[in-house]
C-alpha cells in the first residue's frame, strides 16, 4: 500500500493538522529530541511522534505559526523531512525471496536519485525515495532491468504481489511447453527407440530426434532462468538463478540435453510451486487490506447522500452506514445503534453493542441498525489503516535467526559452488576418471549448493505468524517481537485496566472528625474533579450520582503529587486527596476519630465498635478502617487537610473474568507471571491471591517499576545464564515507560490508542486476556517452525551432498528433493502458523469445549 504523507489537513476553525514523515525518528530518544525542539513553537497545540513508521503528527494554530517554521524546527533537531511527493512504491511480484531482494535492491542502488530503498519480498513490494525529477517509470525500469516484472503502485492497487494466479502466467505455460517436450523425448529414447532416428553429427556426438527434444525443452522451459541467469551475473549476485542457467548450459554443451532439460523443467516447477505458497501467505496480508471499503455515504447538511471513494473522507464528514456495510474510517456514533462485528480489528468474535457516542473502527461492520457516524480520522490514519501498515513494516526488522541463515548463506554458496568445481574438474584430471561421470556429479553438487529453501525458511514464517496474529486481533510489530515473546520466560503484569476491568466504584464511604458522608464526598470530587486518574473519577461519578457536588465548592492551586494523590485548596482551605501514606503518621494519629453524627453508622458499615466507644461517642477506628479495606482487595483513598484526615473512601475494581484462566494457562507454558501496581499492598495481595499470582510487588511508583524489570532481567539471566528477557503488559498509557524498558512491550486494549500502538512492541486490540497464552503459544510455535525449516533444510542438502561423490543422488534428486522438495515443505511447515488460534473460555474463564 502506498503511504502517503498529507500536508496540512483541517482540524478546527483555529487549528491545522501537519503529518511530516522523518525515516530517522526510529527511537523514543529521537522522538524527544524532535518534540523538544517543535514545543519552543508558538502556536503548537498538541504533539505526536510515531516512532514505529517514522511520523510526526502536529496541531498547531496557523495564526501563531507555519507549517514552514514547524519543518524548520524538525530540521534544526537534525532530522530530514521525507516529502512522500518523492516516495514511491512498487509492485514486484516475482520478488519473493531475499535473492531475489538484493538483485533488485543493487539495480536500485545504481540508479541515479534513487535514495533509501526498502524491499520486501514477502508482499513482494519496493518502496523508494527519489530525489529531483526520478519518477515512477525510471523506478520500474531499473527493477525490470533486474530481470522481474515491475508496476507501480497506485491509490487503486493494493499492491500486494499479484492477484494473476501463477498457473495463468507466461512462466507456467512456457513450463508447461517445456514438460511436454521433454516427455515426448523419454518415450521416443526409452520406449519406442525405433522412432528416434540420429539426425547428424557435430564434433563427433551423434545427435538424435530425442536429443533434440530435450534441447528443445531446455530452451522453452529455461528462457526465464537463463534471463535471470543473466542479470543476476550482471549484479554480480552468486544466487540460485545464476547456478541454475549455468548448469542448464554447461549441461547441453557438455552432450548431456536430458540433465539440462531435466533440471530446466523442474527447476520451473519448484518455482512456480514456491511463488505459488508465497502467494499463499501474501493473500493474508492482502485480506487486512480488503477489510477497508471502497466507497463510502457521505451525509451532506442538506440531507442529501453522496457515494464518495473511502480515501476522500475527512474527518467532521458524518457517513451513513446500513447493516451489513464495512464502516470506511474511524468514527464516534451520532445516530443509531447496532451490534457490530469488530473481529477484524479485536479478534472478538461476539459482536460489540454501539450506541450515541460510543468509538467504531474502520473495517468494522454493523449487523443490524441504521448508523450515522461521525468521521474523526483520515481513512488512512485509522486504526485498521495503522495495522495494515505497521504489519507491512513488519518485515523491515530481520530477526536474529533471518541474520545467522543470512551470514550462514553468504559463506555457503560460495564454498559449495567451490566444492562443486572441484568435483567436476579434478577427479578427471588428477586420477583419469570419467569426465561425464563427474561433470554430473559435480552439476548435482552445484544445483544443491542453491541455498533458496534455506534462505525463505525464516521470512515466510514470521510472515506467516504475523498475519495470523492480526487476523486474530493481535498486532505485532516485526519478527524480533514475535521470537522474544516466547524467549521471555518472565511476564511483568500490570493490575488496574490489565488484570481488573479498570472500571472502578465507590465501594465505602468512612466519615471521620465530625464530618458526615456528604461534606466527605463533596470535599473529595471538588478536587478530584480536575484530575484525570481513573480513581478519581470514580470518586467524581459517584458523587454526581448521588447529587453531591453539582454546586462546586471554590477550588484552586491543583497539584498532582506522582505516585501519591492530588492537592488543591477548596474554599481556601488546602486538601489532600491520596493514599494513606499521603498523610504522615497516619497509623500513629490517636486523635482522629469517626463519629456516627449527621452519617452513616459504623455498624452499618460492618465495623464493630463496641469494645472501642467511649462515653463521648467517638472511638479511634482509623488504624482499623484502612488495613480492612485493604484486605476486602480495595483501593484506600484518604480525604483530609493540613490539620489531618476527614475521611476515607473505598474504591474496588472488578477482575476480569478471564484473569485467572489466563494467568493459570500460562503458568502452565511455564511462564513466571509477577504482578506491578502502585496499589496498596492489601489491595495488591488480595486480587494477586484471586487471580492465582504467587509473586506481586505493591506501592510502586513509575520509576520504581522500571527498576523492577530491570531486576527481573538480571533475576532470569542468573537463572539460565543467558540474556535475561521480561515481557511487560500494562495499558499502553500510564505504562508506557515500563513497556519501553521491558524485552517486549505489549499493551492491553490498543484499539483506537495512539499511544499504545506506538509504544508497544505487542498489542492486544481488545481487553482480552486470553490473547497473552496465545500470544506465547504462537510464538512458541514460530520460534519451533524457524528452527525445525533451518535445520531440516541443512540437513537435506547435507545428506544429499554426503550423496553425490558415491553418485548415490542424481540432478532429478537434487531438484525434486533439495530444491523444490524443501521449498515447499518450509513454505508448507511456515503456513501452518496460520491454524494457530485462541482458545476460546467463557464468562467464568472456563475453556470451552
């Protein structure tokens, strides 16, 4: 898909929006330094670095500042501006391999204002950089002249490969041809001798009518490898093209056209076979890109329709939506409601129920229901535009495994091509042995020194899982993640919005010190009311509920104090709003008392006071009140002043349903699962006990998190000597430092979010728990597929190397098995990736059967 950067886009009356795509903003370090210098703007209303694809999104008020002095600034942090106007993009379907990548990638390279060049064979698509006046057709044709068939990427095309089956192409009919003729000269030679006369001689070989069959095919079947051939000499590329025509050719001019047409016929099959399972895995990432429509209904003012193509909405546009249509962008709901099927974006399989002002996803479709939705993304900034993309992106980053088969091939080739030639050449000439015996040993040696099947083992499988994973509303973000989740033995869990529903509500409401429940209550909203922490806001909810609030007390001088509550002054006087730490020495404060007066009745709240009381009505139930709470799996939330506390107030969060299931499930995958909150320790123990996690550390502060996956790194590497790996999961928001720092970052819940989709290295579009055992069973899976096609492909080229010099293994053997055999039993082994899905459980966290 061609990505295009837009220039300023409207946002508001007052405001503009300014995408700027700088390739070398590739870390939060870069990011920071770019931000850092935009922010000394005017005008700059809001900021957003997205490291992963290498863009900068900036709001800003054209009236203060320009667009020009934003790209100024971006510079003077020492970043260069990729206009996309000199990107473009190109489909090469026949590129399927890294070979195949590097013949295109140094005609590219000698191409003049051609700049960065990225090739990625598993779609089968380049993307250039062109400087000056470089356009499109200059591109295509210096990547034809590689030898592959080239077309440039338009808003029309996907550009995914090509949808053409293989078995329609020139390649296959030529194939085809080939096979026929070559058929037609065995029966001639071996079944009806009679009929195959010798026609001449040349240089002393008789020739035959089959051996001219056989020339014949090898010259129909071979032309594309011998053009490939070529052009890979050309490149000065040692890869399989250039060994196969050589020995197509040293084949016939050695008097051996049955080895040459033999090895032309098949070699064309494999490679039609294998293009064909590419294209197999290249069809995933093609259905990501047909969830997004064509067309969409615009709603005019007037009330009027209008069909529009999907990439000319804008956001304010309000579309129609009838059931059974995909929704074409990212959007809030004005009118109407319906169950929608999100899958292709969460991988939830039960419809979610929408209504006035709930959030819709691109690709998302209502199943019954009248929809107006209004626009709030362009159609390629949505969330389902940003999975598409960054599961392309995907391929850019080679995992380790892709760098050892790469450096592995690298020194391979050339020592068995070497290997090859000797056996050719000096058996006859040292001993006298016979020259044909082993030319033909020494062509098996070198068709099998083609390394192919080696070298798309790793790519098509990470590919493979990749795809599999979007499908199934996990995003991952390159192969190196997808291997590293199954490589961190530890899991670092983040408890509110991860393991607990993050939904929370005013359990308890304890007045202290004279004041009642109400004047506790309005105190406690009135300054939380500027805050936006989600325990806050509960506390805010559940005062307007009760009617407390609506007239707000007189507030002013608001502070957040990190990790430990909120400070403002409330009709001039100043209140603390936080944990109970907040207040010093609160265990130790013997004067504050809870009184019954003008409140709810400590009895009633199940606190037994008897044995406390005293004659004036009061008793000292604080040291009693909290630790309760606490134990209950509640968050304490303590209300007072300068002069001490008022109140307490008790918070809970429901656990998800699936939690336990999950955190049972992978433990059973022999995962180390360590709880992270800076809840209260009772708080923390009590949903740690509920959920099954034996391991939970409490009272947190940002930093300290971070410091405790750093000590949970070296805790593992200890244990198994070796690199020591803690993936993190949190929110994707508040955890996002945490997540940065972790081996793998992976974030609950990113559907829509900005922020986790470019923090996380892993994220689960839905609050599905149940995707974290997936997750590491497919990437388990992957890491096992990698190694059994990297190691069972050496294994067959080395049994059938062993082979040759006792002339146990024949061309046929070495193409059938070696090449075409092992080409699609990796390709065959990657798809099974594919199969792997969720296990699906119920409310109660119980597997379905």
């Amino acid at each position: 898909m061609n990505e295009s950067t837009p220039g300023p886009s409207r946002s508001t009356d007052s405001s503009r929006t300014l995408e700027l795509r700088v390739p070398e903003m590739d870390c939060p370090s870069c990011a920071g330094k770019v931000t850092n210098s935009v922010e000394r703007l005017d005008g700059i209303e809001s900021l957003e670095p997205r490291v992963t694809s290498g863009r900068l999104v900036v709001e800003y008020a054209p009236s203060q500042v320009s667009e020009h002095e934003v790209r100024e600034r971006v510079r003077a942090a020492g970043y260069e501006i990729v206009d996309d106007a000199g990107e473009l993009s190109v489909s090469v379907p026949g590129m399927d391999c890294p070979s195949c990548a590097t013949k295109v990638e140094n005609a590219l390279d000698a191409t003049e204002g051609v700049d960065e060049i990225e090739t990625r064979p598993a779609s089968g698509q380049v993307t250039v950089s062109v400087t000056g006046e470089t356009d499109a057709e200059t591109v295509v044709d210096a990547i034809e002249g590689a030898g592959y068939e080239a077309e440039a990427i338009d808003g029309d095309r996907d550009g995914i490969g090509s949808e053409e089956s293989i078995w329609r192409s020139r390649r296959a009919v030529a194939t085809g041809v080939g096979a026929v003729v070559l058929s037609a000269g065995l029966v001639l030679e071996f079944l009806v001798p009679a009929a195959d006369p010798a026609l001449f001689s040349v240089i002393g070989r008789t020739y035959h009518l089959s051996a001219l069959l056989y020339i014949a095919a090898a010259a129909i079947a071979g032309v594309p490898i011998l053009r490939n051939g070529y052009y890979s000499a050309r490149n000065r590329s040692l890869d399989i093209d250039l060994l196969m025509a050589v020995g197509i050719l040293a084949s016939v001019a050695a008097h051996h056209p049955f080895e040459g047409a033999t090895l032309a016929v098949l070699f064309s099959i494999a490679e039609l076979l294998e293009r064909f399972s590419m294209d197999r895995a290249r069809d995933s990432l093609r259905e990501l890109m047909d969830l997004s429509p064509d067309t969409a209904t615009v709603k005019r003012e007037d009330g009027s329709e209008e069909t529009v193509p999907a990439d000319a909405i804008e956001p304010g546009d309000c579309v129609v939506i009838r059931p059974g249509e995909k929704i074409p962008a990212d959007g809030v709901v004005r009118e109407g409601e319906s169950a929608i099927d999100e899958s292709p974006i969460t991988g939830e399989s039960v419809p979610a129920d929408k209504t006035v002002g709930d959030e819709v996803y691109a690709g998302t479709i209502p199943e019954s229901g009248y929809l107006e939705v209004e626009v709030t993304s362009e159609a390629d900034d949505s969330t389902l535009a940003r999975i598409v993309r960054m599961v392309e992106d995907a391929e850019r980053e080679k995992t380790e495994r892709e760098q050892f088969v790469d450096r592995f091939a690298s020194i391979y080739t050339p020592i068995v091509v070497t290997l090859a030639v000797a056996v050719a050449l000096l058996p006859p000439l040292l001993a006298g042995w016979s020259w044909n015996t082993w030319f033909l040993r020494g062509l098996t040696l070198l068709v099998i020194a083609c390394p192919c099947a080696f070298v798309i083992s790793t790519p098509v499988s990470v590919v493979s899982g990749i795809t599999s994973a979007a499908r199934n509303g996990v995003l991952i973000k390159g192969g190196r993640h997808l291997e590293a989740v199954a490589e961190s033995d530890v899991l670092a869990v983040d408890k509110t919005g991860t393991l607990t529903e993050g939904d929370l509500s005013v359990t308890d409401v304890v007045p202290l010190e004279g004041a009642d429940e109400g004047e506790v209550l309005r105190r406690a909203s009135a300054v939380e009311r500027r805050s936006e922490h989600p325990i806050g806001q509960s506390i805010v909810g559940y005062a307007e509920e009760r009617g407390i609030g609506v007239d707000d007390p007189d507030v002013s001088n608001f502070e957040a104090l990190t990790g430990k509550g909120v400070r403002a002054d409330v009709d001039g006087t100043t209140h603390y709003v936080g944990k109970p730490d907040l207040f010093d020495g609160l265990a130790d404060l013997e004067h504050v008392h809870a009184t019954t007066d003008g409140g709810t009745s400590l009895a009633e709240m199940g606190y037994d006071s008897s044995s406390q009381c005293e004659r004036d009505g009061c008793l000292d139930v604080l040291a009693e009140v909290v630790p309760d709470l606490e134990s209950d799996g509640k968050t304490v939330v303590v209300v007072g002043t300068e002069d001490g506390p008022i109140g307490v107030v008790g918070v809970a969060d429901r656990v998800r349903p699936d939690a336990t299931w999950a955190v049972s499930r992978l433990q059973e995958q022999g995962v180390r699962v360590v709880m992270l909150t800076g809840d209260n320790e009772g708080t923390a123990r009590a949903i740690a006990n509920e959920v099954g996690i034996d391991e939970y550390h409490a009272e947190l502060l940002p930093d300290e998190k971070l410091e405790w996956i750093d000590r949970l790194e070296d805790e593992d590497a200890n244990a198994d000597s070796d690199h020591g790996r803690v993936a993190m999961v949190g929110d994707g928001i508040n955890d996002a430092p945490a997540l940065a720092t972790a081996s793998v970052g992976i974030a609950m819940g990113a559907a829509g979010t900005d922020t986790a989709l470019e923090t996380a290295d892993v994220a689960l579009m839905a609050d599905d728990l149940s995707r974290l055992p997936y997750l590491y069973e497919l990437s388990g899976d992957a890491n096992a597929v990698i190694r059994q096609n990297i190691w069972a492909s050496l294994a067959v080229k080395a049994v059938l190397a062993a082979g040759v010099p006792f002339g146990l293994v024949t061309v046929i053997h070495a193409v059938v098995i070696g090449d075409m055999g092992m080409s699609l039993g990796v390709t065959g082994n990657a798809m099974r990736l594919a199969n792997v899905e969720p296990e699906s459980t119920d409310v109660s966290g119980e597997t379905d059967a």
